[in-house]
C-alpha cells in the first residue's frame, strides 16, 4: 500500500502558481488605487467648484481668500449682505483631499477668478503622476 500525500515538487509547484498570481494580481490593483485617487481628488474639485458658483450666484462674488472654503459652511464675517447667504450653506461637509490634506482655495488663480487644488499623494508642490498637484482650472 502506497502512502498518500502531495510530495514536496507538487507543494512548491503550488506555491510557485500562487506566488505569480498574487504578483500579477498586485501589479493590477495597486496603479489602479493611485488613479482612484486622483479621480476622487477630481470628483471632490468639481463638488467644491459648484458650491463655490451657487454661493457667487446668491452672493455676486466668491469668498475672499482670508475667508476660504469654510464660507461655504457658514456665512462669513466679511460677507456685504448676510440675508444673501442660503440657509444651510452650499456644501454639507468640507472633504478633505484623498490623502488626507484639505484642499486648498487660492483667489485668483491661476486662469481664473478661482483655484481649488490638491498637493497629490506627497504632499509637496509639483510632481509627477500621483504626486502631481492636481488643479481645478485643469480639469
């Protein structure tokens, strides 16, 4: 009677195939984290742009750049006509950018009367793929 059982050959064999599909499978998955990313840092860009339009729309200007994002939250202090200001704001909730940074709102900007930008993945001014500064008046 023989004994029965997977020899050593057949386990590394097994292991071998696994080892080549979990590389494979890494390969595919972690660029497309990066790009979701970035895709979600623009997504979160265009949100912030139209509440920044709604709030010129009612206020016939954007937010000063001492007041910020945050005037899209709550009516700010500088604000020339507080009864303009819709109830509620014009965005729920500030999001923060994907890798954890808030977003940062420069008046003027670069091409126009506003940029809303990202820093990327580093954190740092400039860079390349997902440490490139992501721009609103680039999209």
């Amino acid at each position: 009677m023989g004994e029965e059982g997977f020899t050593l050959v057949e386990l590394m064999v097994v292991i071998v195939i696994i080892g080549l599909l979990a590389t494979i499978v890494a390969i595919n998955v972690i660029p497309a984290t990066d790009t979701a990313r970035v895709e979600k840092a623009k997504a979160d860009i265009s949100t912030i742009e139209q509440a920044l339009e709604q709030y010129r729309l009612d206020n016939l200007t954007y937010p000063s750049g001492s007041d910020g994002l945050q005037a899209l939250l709550n009516p700010p202090a500088s604000l020339a006509q507080p009864q303009r200001y819709r109830r509620g704001g014009y965005i729920k909730k500030l999001p923060d950018d994907p890798w954890g940074r808030a977003y940062i709102y420069t008046v003027p900007g670069r091409k126009g009367a506003f940029d809303i930008s990202s820093l990327g993945a580093d954190g740092q001014p400039g860079g390349e793929s997902e440490n490139a500064d992501i721009y609103s008046s680039e999209m």
